[in-house]
C-alpha cells in the first residue's frame, strides 16, 4: 500500500500537465490515481473502466488534490461489488471536495503562503547580503554579496514554500487513504483560516519593516516624498484593478518626469 | 547563437513548474530570475529583475480557467536581454525589463493555445477503449510533458534571440542624457511600487478576488456536470 501511495504522491506533480480548458485536471487526475485505483480493480477491464470514470471533469487547488485521490480510493474500496458500474455519488463528491478545497487552496497557499514567503525570502536575502550597518557595506554590484542574495532568496522561498507543500500533499493523501471523506473533519482541524490571517498580519509587518528600511537607506528629501507617492499611488492603482504591466509602464513614466524636475539618482 | 540555446534550454525547463511538474514555485520571479542570471554569470540582474518583478505580479497566478499574464517569461527574457552587456549598468537592465515586459502577453496567448490543443488529446483519449487506457495515460502525460518543454524551449529562442537581434543593433550604452538618468531613477521607484502591490495583497482579507480578474474564459455549458 504504501508503494501505492508513493507512487500517487509522485504522480501527483503531473496533475496539470495536460490542463485543458474543457475538463481541466481530469487526465492528470486519473494519472494520479492509476496507482491507488490498481489495487481495488484487479481485472484490466475493470481496472480500465474505472478510469474511465475519473476522467470526467475535475479541478481543484494541485496540493488537495492527493486528498480527492485518496478519498476516491477509500470511497472505491469501501464498495461492496466494485464490478457494479459507476457510482453517481463518487462523482458528485469528487467535484464538490475539488470545489472546496480549490477555494480553501486559493485562499491559503496562492493568496497567503506564496506572498508571505516571497517578502520573507526577499527581506532576509536583502539583510543578510547587503547590511546596512554592516562593515564594509557592500554595493548593489558587488558580485559576492549578490551570488549571496540570491542564494538566500531561492533557497529560503523555496524551503519555506515547499515544506508546507510538500507535507499537505503527502499528510493528506495518508489521512485521506485512512480515513475517507471524513479527512474534512482533519482540514477543518488544521484551522487553516485562521492560520491564513494570522500569516497575512505577520507578512504586513514584514513588508512594512523591509519598506521602511528601504526608504531608510535614501538621504535624498525630494526622492523619498516620491517615494512615499509612488507607494501609496501604486495602492491605490491596485483598488482599481489596474495590472502590474500598467503600474510599470507608469512608473517609467513617473521616473522620467522626475528627470524634469531635476531629481536624480543620489 | 550558444548562449540563446543554452539560456532557452534552461527557460524552458524552469517554465515546466507550472505547466508540466509541479508546481514546485521554480518559475516564480525571484526563484528563477536569480538563477538565469547566475547561470549568464551577473546575478545581480536576476536580483534587480526578479525582485521587481516578484513584487509587481505579486498577485498573478492561475487559478480555475484563467490563464495570468506570464511573469516568468518577462524575468527570464529581461535576465536573459539584462546580460548580454558584459557588465551591464543599472539603465542597461531596467531597458532589458522594459522590453521584456510585452513578452508576457505573448506567452500567455502561447499558452492558452496550447492548452486548447489538450482538449483535443483529451478528445482522442476519449476513443481508446477501456482495456488500453491504463497504458495510454502515461503515454500522453509524458507526450504533453515533451511537447511543453518544446514548446517553451522554441518560444523562448525565437524570443531570445529576436530581441538580441534588436539589442545589438540599438548598441545601447549609458549616457549622461534624461532618458538613461529616468531609467536608473526607475530602479530606485519601481520597488516602492512593488511593496505597494504586496501591501495591498495583504491588507486585503480576500486576495483570491484578485487572481478572478485574469478570468477570460468559461468553460462550456455542461461541462463539469457529472
């Protein structure tokens, strides 16, 4: 069972290799689940049917989606003539956990985990490789502080990113497989809401800490009101829906307006 | 000739994290800026592009059938445009991410053609009947994989070097004039505009709502029915 497992567990990353804008993950999906659903359909045929079955539509967040493989899997198992032909509740249970958790997975990871390791990666390679009150105070173009940064940036954004990738994708397939549907009962245990606000207050002051000493390090009165307009500017652009292609275009533009008013570099 | 396929070689395969295995966040700006630019030898560009970048798009990414604007594809050719200076100056690099940032337009229509083009597998898979499926899976999953990394690997040569063509015929070199002084001034603004995008992301209580704004398509009446 556990090679069964493993073997979802590394399918799973291909989940979206062939997205398609009709039935989205449903290749993936059954690519994934081969493995699992081999042990319940001992016959080719049945084997085959079944996964025919799954490669009806199907979307999802691609971290829960082990938990929607094991799930099906226990459900599978769990009947008493397997041979029987479809089951309609196995669909619509399959659609609405891949609906909830796509919702709890946009939320959680994309809208909370990916920003708040991205500025916690960033802020610490920026500290770490150019102090500001270090000795001697490397520049921007110092080649060795820069190899340092960048270290600190992919390994610390990927280390702290996957590490909770990694564990969702491997813990919930387990309690999934063991515990069927019921493994809502354990995501709603994890209390990942919760968790979401508090990450996103702790990424604000983050943020917030890496602005100031941004700002900090310009001596320049005139370029650090600019900035402060810039910043709040670029906020306000986002309410209203503006893309970040938008804000960089105008910012150019701010930045050559800037040259008229006789700002420059400091 | 070399450095483009050796630079489109590794963007090809740092854009498979999205669309092929993964995702494994790989492809994120400040993953794969710095890692472009360390293999070009200057890391220092990825630092600036990637960064930048990171935060600008901070709230782009693909959820349900929206396909986002492809900031992989301008880091990785702003990294690629940012280098070809042997040592590059602060405007050389914002002009790279300046030509760059179109190209992200262009792969997502790439992209979204492509992943019209898997409809039509799924189609064909549809015909093989069920004692076969088991061992046709594997073979269109590692097909697609193949092709998307080929895909990607073309797009980003003919990219590459176009604007490589274009870049040495501008034989750009700073000069002390208002467009070089707005372009380095840039480098100094466009962070702060970045913070300002983060910030907004995370004084929102619903930061999803902003990646349904990339929504452009919706899948067939029916469809997901089952």
């Amino acid at each position: 069972m556990t090679w069964a497992m493993l073997s979802t567990f590394f399918r799973s990353f291909f989940l979206q290799t062939l997205w398609n804008f009709e039935r989205m993950q449903n290749v993936g999906f059954a690519f994934a689940a081969a493995p699992l659903l081999k042990r319940v359909y001992k016959t080719r045929e049945m084997y085959g049917r079944a996964l025919r079955r799954e490669l009806k539509f199907f979307n999802t967040h691609p971290y829960f989606a082990t938990i929607v493989m094991g799930v099906i899997f226990a459900k599978e198992r769990s009947r008493e003539d397997p041979s029987a032909g479809d089951d309609p509740t196995l669909g619509v249970l399959k659609d609405s956990m891949g609906g909830a958790f796509g919702a709890i997975g946009d939320h959680v990871l994309w809208g909370t985990w990916r920003p708040f390791a991205a500025i916690l990666a960033l802020s610490v390679g920026v500290l770490v490789a150019f102090p500001q009150w270090g000795i001697p105070r490397p520049g921007l173009f110092n080649h060795e502080a820069a190899s340092i940064c960048a270290k600190w940036w992919i390994a610390g954004f990927l280390g702290v990113f996957n590490s909770v990738h990694l564990w969702l994708r491997w813990r919930g397939l387990q309690k999934a497989v063991d515990d069927g549907p019921l493994v809502v009962q354990w995501v709603k245990s994890l209390y990942l809401q919760t968790w979401a606000a508090q990450t996103r207050r702790l990424g604000l002051v983050l943020l917030l800490a890496m602005a100031l000493v941004y700002l900090s390090r310009w001596t320049s009165s005139d370029l650090l009101i600019w900035m402060v307009a810039v910043l709040l500017g670029t906020m306000i652009m986002k309410r209203w829906a503006l893309s970040g292609t938008v804000i960089f275009y105008l910012i150019c533009g701010v930045a050559y307006g800037m040259t008229f008013l006789d700002i420059h570099w400091p | 000739m070399h450095r483009v396929l050796y630079a489109a070689a590794c963007s090809g395969l740092i854009a498979l994290d999205f669309t092929g295995w993964g995702p494994w966040m790989v492809s994120q700006p400040m993953v794969c800026g710095p890692i472009l630019a360390t293999l070009m030898g200057q890391p220092v560009v990825g630092l600036i592009i990637g960064g930048i970048a990171q935060l600008l798009w901070l709230d782009m990414t693909a959820i349900g059938v929206g396909i986002p604007y492809d900031a992989t594809a301008v880091t990785l050719l702003g990294v690629y445009w940012g280098t070809l200076p042997p040592h590059s100056a602060l405007s050389q690099i914002i002009l790279a991410f300046f030509m760059a940032v179109p190209f992200g337009f262009i792969f997502r229509w790439v992209d979204i053609g492509a992943r019209r083009l898997n409809s039509v597998v799924v189609h064909r898979l549809d015909h093989v009947s069920d004692a076969r499926l088991p061992a046709a899976l594997p073979l269109v999953i590692f097909g697609a994989l193949l092709w998307t990394l080929a895909r990607f690997t073309l797009t980003y040569i003919v990219a590459m070097y176009a604007g490589q063509t274009f870049w040495n015929r501008m034989a750009y070199i700073p000069k002390l004039t208002r467009f070089d002084q707005a372009l380095t001034i840039a480098v100094i603004l466009l962070p702060v505009a970045g913070m300002g995008v983060a910030l907004e992301l995370l004084l929102s209580e619903e930061p999803e709502s902003r990646f349904n704004r990339f929504r452009r398509f919706k899948p067939k009446e029916g469809v997901g029915d089952s």
